[in-house]
C-alpha cells in the first residue's frame, strides 16, 4: 500500500466539503482505481468524479496511468473559458449499457444520436456459412483505449459538428445476441454528418484498435485475424 495527497477544485471541493485528503491505495493503483475509490468514499459525487480531469504531479493524466508512491493527485471539472466536449472510451468486461452510454455524451443542444453496435452473430448465412456458439474476445487494453481517443480526434477532425462520442468494447466470452462494440455520436442535427461519424468510427476500429476475437464453433475454434496493416499515419 501507498499514500497520496488527493487535492479537490471548484464542484469536488464542495463535495467533499474539504480542499484536500491524505488517501492510502494499493501499490499498483490507476488514476482509474483512484477514482473508482473516492467515489466509493462518496457516492454522491460518483458522478463528479467519473467527469473528472486529474493531474498526478502537476500533469494531466489518464485513466490507466499508474500514480506514483507519496504524488500529488488533484481533480477538477474543465478549467473555467471552454468546456471539452464529452467522450468516453473504455475497454470493459462489463455489459454495454446504451441509455448510460448516450446520457454521458448528450448536452442540452443534442437533438440527435447515432449509435452503432455490433452483436455475436450465432448464425452466419453469408461468405462461409457456419454457427458460433460464443465469442472470446481480448484486447490490449491500454493501447485498445488510446486508439479509441485517436480515433474520437480523427472523428472530430472530420466532422466538427459532433458534440459527443462513445467509443466502448467488451471482452471475455459473449454469447450469441451479445453486444460486443459500441459506437456513439451525438450531435444538434441528424444532417451534421453524425450517421458518417459513426460509420467512420466503427470502420476505423477495425482498423487500428488491437482487440482480437476467437471463436468457438460446433467444429472448434480458432482465433479471427483481420487483413489491415497499419501505416505510419495510423
């Protein structure tokens, strides 16, 4: 075990009605241990923190980063001037919960979501025919997940009118009828290229986010490879 200086700004720090706290977390702990922790503390601000920013020592840090012995942990909302617009991204063992999902990346503007989501096919019909009977999915999670914020950069790049997106994966064994990936966009207006949005982000997931899948069939199984090799520019 290790301890921290946890450090609150603006909405936390009336939460927990006090500016700063001395935490004791386990050595291996992420800055998304911390919070699944101090929400724990206090459930009311569960909320607050999930939206959190957190530094570690004065830099701005992420969900898998691990957080020194003795650091310095501050959070706080978006500084005062602008605001960034939602995302979320994760790699879960979870269930994909799409009311959840779509209530962290709608604003009081949205007038339109998009949302992508791929099943556990049981029967496949077309190419080669053939039943599943599950899927095991596995990822590296932390670069599974910096992709994911690469590819919500290269949707807002594109399509600057989005205001929000979910990019989510699950992994372990899915059943047939299981949600495996979810792709989320919201936006004012369903002409603001929020269909083709989603669309890309799907695409580009298979394309550069490491998640592989083997499936397991009445004649065995086998691990399923894709065919795109990432470039430089990926």
């Amino acid at each position: 075990m290790k301890h921290v200086e946890v450090l609150f700004f603006a909405t936390l720090k009336e939460r927990f009605g006090k500016n700063r706290i001395r935490l004791q977390i386990a050595d291996e702990s992420t800055v998304g241990d911390l919070k699944t922790q101090l929400s724990m503390l206090n459930p009311g601000a569960a909320e607050t923190i999930t939206r959190a920013l957190v530094s570690v020592n004065q830099e701005y840090a992420f969900n898998d980063e691990h957080i020194p012995p003795d650091a310095e942990v501050a959070l706080f909302p978006p500084v005062s001037g602008g605001s960034l617009p939602p995302t979320f991204v994760a790699v879960t063992q979870n269930s994909i919960d799409l009311n959840d999902l779509l209530a962290k990346i709608t604003l009081p503007t949205t007038g339109a979501a998009c949302v992508f989501t791929g099943m556990v096919r049981g029967v496949t019909a077309r190419d080669n025919p053939h039943q599943t009977i599950y899927l095991e999915y596995e990822a590296y999670t932390p670069m599974a997940e910096a992709k994911m914020r690469q590819v919500v950069e290269e949707i807002r790049l594109r399509w600057p009118e989005v205001e929000g997106i979910a990019v989510v994966q699950r992994v372990g064994r899915l059943d047939p009828m299981t949600p495996t990936v979810l792709i989320g966009c919201t936006a004012a207006h369903r002409d603001t290229g929020v269909f083709e949005a989603a669309r890309y982000g799907i695409d580009r997931l298979k394309e550069i986010v490491p998640v592989w899948k083997k499936e397991v069939s009445p004649s065995g199984e086998e691990w399923v490879e894709g065919e795109y090799i990432p470039t430089q520019e990926d």
